[in-house]
C-alpha cells in the first residue's frame, strides 16, 4: 500500500487539504506545476518526494502570484 501524505493549501486566509500517494498529489497540482515551470525552470514537474512537492509548489506560485498581497503557500502536514 502506497504512503499517503497530506498537503496544506493556505489561499486567501483559507486552507485546503488534500490528501492522497504522492502519484495522485503529482496528478492533482499538475497544472501549478506546468504553469509555474513556464516561468521557473527550476520548478520539478515530476517531484521524488513529498517535500519536494511542496517545495516545487511554493516555488511555482511564487512565480506566478509575484507581488501578491495574499500570496498562496503550501505545507506538508506531519511533517
């Protein structure tokens, strides 16, 4: 049975958690992941870990929010 992680959206003073293996977290931020990277090589597509999720996600909105008021950040649960 695969590992499941939890991962923290925090938007707009709102938090959102999902939760899934990390195959279906790679599925389900696809998008802010191929988004961010077009502005920010450096964002992984395709992360090892769960840390390194979050870590892309962070960096993908803060490419895309630049000078967001209320930026959008991540966290990983339990960690």
């Amino acid at each position: 049975m695969a590992e499941t992680f939890t991962i923290i959206k925090n938007r707009r003073n709102r938090t959102t958690e999902i939760t899934g293996d990390l195959d279906y977290l790679r599925n389900y931020f696809a998008y802010t992941l191929s988004a961010g990277n077009s502005y920010d090589s450096k964002v992984k597509l395709t992360p090892a870990s769960a840390k390194t999720l979050v870590s892309s996600l962070n960096r993908a909105v803060d490419s895309l929010e630049k000078g967001s008021y209320n930026p959008t950040y991540y966290e990983l649960a339990n960690s």
